[in-house]
C-alpha cells in the first residue's frame, strides 16, 4: 500500500509518522486489496484540548473508505480513526 502522511499547518515528528504508518499498515491483514492511503493530521483552532484531527481515506478497488476522528492527541484520534476503518474494510469484504 502506498501511504501518504500530511500535516496541515504544523510540521509532524518522525515518531508520529511511523506510529500512523504502523497503524495503517495493520489494516492490510484485514484487506489485501487496498491501493492507497493518505492521512491528513489537522490542529483545530478551538480552545478545548480536543483540538487534533486525524482523517485517513483508503482507496479499495471501487471504493474510498474514510474515517475522521478528533482527540487530545493524534495517536489516540489515529487509533480510533483506524478502529473505524477496520469495521468499513470488514464489511466491504462481507460484499
């Protein structure tokens, strides 16, 4: 799978980037069809500490699956946002 890592205003660490590339990665046991990835880590400007969006789309042979979830930090949202994900590859495959 080719994937893409992108931070919106704001410059993501080594570390960040390879625990996302970690997480997405294990979603190829569940689907070996998938093409791409990207993931766009966003920081929202409200004043809460939940202000860290992370959206991941993949791209399956005719299909986009896409989740987006916000959190204190982006390993939590990218965790969660993977968790989503797995149940959107478990029921394409179901088709």
């Amino acid at each position: 799978m080719d994937l893409q890592v992108s931070s919106l205003h704001f410059d993501a660490d080594e570390k960040l980037v390879s625990f996302i590339n970690g997480k997405v990665q294990k979603l190829e046991i569940f689907c070996d069809k998938i093409i791409a990835g990207q993931v766009f880590l966003r920081l929202d400007k409200s004043s809460n500490n939940e202000n860290k969006i992370a959206e991941i789309k993949l791209t399956i042979p005719g299909r986009e699956l896409f989740a987006k979830r916000k959190c204190k930090s982006f390993e939590e949202a990218t965790d969660l946002a993977c968790q989503a994900l797995k149940k959107q590859v478990a029921k394409y495959k179901d088709k």
